[in-house]
C-alpha cells in the first residue's frame, strides 16, 4: 500500500539558521527568545494576546476552559 504523506518536510537555508540558533542558545524548549517573539507578532498582527502551545491537544483544552467548560470533559482514548 502506497503511503500519502499529509507534509512532505523541507528544511531550506533559513529554517537551518534557526535550528542552529536553539542549539547555540540552548533554548530547544517550549519558551524561549523565538517562542516570545512569535506570540508578539502574530498577537500584534490580529490585535489580539497571541499563546503559542505545543499540541493541538493543549490547544483544544485551553479553548475549551476559555468558554468555560468543565474540566472533566470525557471523551475516547483515542483522540
């Protein structure tokens, strides 16, 4: 069976620089200059507080108790 690939990866000049970056800086975190500068940036640009999380699944909880819902949601294993 032939694979689909949803993202084939490409890593060019610029996105090398800035790899190299977190590796010289030691910031290869969840925080860091580049996180806080991103949340600026694009807050800024939709005049809104911009919160860079690291999952898709942080981000549904984080949505979610921002309209308030119960913390206790239950839902499948396999989400």
């Amino acid at each position: 069976m032939k694979r689909i690939l949803l993202s084939v990866p490409h890593m060019g000049g610029l996105e090398q620089g800035f790899v190299a970056d977190a590796f010289a800086s030691n910031w290869m975190s969840t925080v860091g200059p580049n996180v806080t500068a991103f949340e600026h940036e694009f807050g800024d640009r939709l005049g809104v507080t911009a919160v860079a999380l690291v999952s898709g699944t942080a981000a549904i909880h984080l949505g979610l108790r921002a309209l308030g819902a119960d913390p206790e949601i239950r839902s499948s294993a396999r989400v």
